[in-house]
C-alpha cells in the first residue's frame, strides 16, 4: 500500500496531478480541495494517498490532509459507493461540510452532488452517522504541508472553460451536461478573474445549475 507521496507537482488538471517522485511521474487522483492548494507547478507537495486496486486499474487518490484521506476509505466502504464517487463527494464539498451535513442529516444537499442519488444520500446519512459519531468540526491541518500560492500565469478564458468541463466530466458529468453548466457559470460569473477550480466547486454545489 502506498500511504504517502513526497515530490514535485508536474501537473494539475483537476482532478488529476502528476507527481515526480524518485524519477517517476505518479498520477494521482485528489478531490478540488486538494487540487486547489497545489496550484503552483515545480513546487514539493505532500500528499497523503490512498491505492485502488481493482482488475482494471491501479488508481492512486491522493489528499491534502490525514482526515480527508480517513473520510476516503470511509465513504468507499459503503455498499455502492466506489472511488470515483467518494472522490466527487469530497469535491462537492469540504469535509468540515460533509460531517455537518451527515450530522444534519442533510439529504437535499448531499443530492446535489453529480451521482448522489436520493437512496444513496439517505443510505450517508444512515451509515456515515456512526462513523462520524467522533469527529469534531475543528479542521485537522496537515504539519508537513503548507498551502501553495498561486502563480502568476495566466489562462485564456476558452482554456478556463475547457478545464472546467473536463474536470466535470471526469467527476461523473455526462458531456453534454457539463457544457451546459459551463455556458450558464459563464453567463454568471467572470471566467477572467476566478481560478478553475473554484468554478468547479460552484459548479458541483449546484449553483449554476
């Protein structure tokens, strides 16, 4: 089991990063929380990881935070819901938000989560509830990793839309919807002024939809 990675951020395409380490390019998977601190390309990160491993692919996920990962295998351990999911529900929102919301037991919002369907959201709060019987709402920060500053490069608004919707899709949007939730983010707000990957989570708070 890989536990942890330790080198320089290559890429960032949210959800996907690329990590050197050793000599070799890991591809890791992160929720947009984590993505969205590691904006800074040829900086060292610290990533706490979890790996997938099915008949078809071994997948690394990877997060900025011990508590983040723990809250990871939580959510994967619950019939149906797999890593893909657990890592747009993490998107969707912080895990500060999603343990007051399995607190509140908050279906109505968990729903708005691409793939959250209205049994699975009950079927959250229902087995999240215990799980989460211990945890605080205090914010668990990771010692050996400080936030990363943005860069000063700059990115085409078309080149913002893009990364958008493919960021979308690549957390559960059907193509066709997530053009749709691009064009009406557009409509809303401006695209030169805001980074990606805070279009993203609006996007997956279902506030433009």
């Amino acid at each position: 089991m890989i536990g942890r990675i330790r080198g320089i951020l290559i890429e960032n395409e949210a959800p996907i990063l690329l990590i050197e380490a050793g000599g070799i390019g890991y591809e890791v998977q992160a929720p947009l929380g984590t993505c969205c601190n590691l904006v800074t390309l040829g900086e060292e990160v610290i990533l706490h990881t979890h790996l997938s491993v099915s008949e078809n692919a071994h997948q690394l996920y990877g997060f900025i935070s011990i508590r983040d990962r723990s809250l990871f295998r939580n959510l994967i351990k619950i019939s149906g819901i797999g890593p893909k999911l657990g890592l747009a529900i993490l998107s969707g929102m912080d895990t500060e938000q999603f343990v007051a919301c399995i607190h509140a037991g908050d279906v109505a919002l968990l729903v708005k989560i691409p793939g959250v369907g209205k049994k699975t959201a009950e079927r959250l709060v229902i087995e999240m509830r215990d799980k989460l019987k211990c945890w605080d709402n205090e914010t668990v920060v990771n010692k050996n990793q400080q936030p990363v500053v943005a860069g000063s490069g700059k990115i085409s608004i078309h080149g913002v839309m893009t990364e958008v919707q493919s960021a979308l899709i690549s957390l559960g949007y059907k193509p066709t919807d997530a053009s749709r939730v691009v064009s009406r983010l557009a409509e809303e707000y401006d695209f030169s002024s805001m980074a990606s990957s805070e279009l993203i989570r609006l996007a997956l708070k279902g506030s433009a939809v």
